[in-house]
C-alpha cells in the first residue's frame, strides 16, 4: 500500500490503478449499507456512496500511517478492532448490530 501511494504521486497509471481499486470498494460497500437498509438493520442516514467513499477513506489513512509508522497512527494491533467499531456504529448506529432475519 505505501509502495503505491508513493509510486502514483509520479505515476499516472499507478494513480489510476489506486482509484480503480478504491471505486471498486467503494461500490461494494455503497451496495452493502443498501442492502443493510433495506432489510431494516441499518437505518437511514446520509447517502450510501458518500458514507462508503468516508469509511474507506478512512481506512485508506489510517493503514496507511500504521504501516508507513507516519504519525499520529493508530497501533498495528489496534487498528482493525478500531476500524471495524467505527464502520459499525456509522452504518448501524450501534457497534452490535442484530439480524432481523
């Protein structure tokens, strides 16, 4: 990841190889809080698309200063547990989701 970030500041192909592959994330994640809404487990909020390019930015930054040591950063240990509590409590306003199935 750090490789590419430094290779696309000089590399118009590698930047665009990077957004390809953050659209691709990005869309998936916009289906799945969709999906979530619709089944009823997450509740309305702002737009899908724009709440899903914030969380992988998000995650884009913090993964990179945890592994580039660039800080302030996020311990490597902690960084998933972090992550994964704020994706939660941003699409289902709760940090333990329950199924309606």
């Amino acid at each position: 990841m750090a490789a590419a970030v430094e290779a696309g500041r000089t590399s118009a192909e590698v930047r665009r190889w990077r957004s390809d592959m953050k659209e691709i994330w990005i869309t998936r994640t916009t289906l799945a809080i969709e999906a979530e809404r619709a089944r009823g487990t997450a509740p309305p909020g702002p737009r899908a698309r724009d709440l899903a390019i914030a969380l992988n930015a998000m995650n884009d930054s913090v993964f990179y200063a945890t592994l580039t040591g660039d800080e302030p950063a996020v311990p490597a240990s902690d960084a998933v547990e972090t992550l994964l509590h704020i994706w939660l409590t941003t699409i289902y306003q709760t940090a333990r989701p329950t199924s309606t199935a």
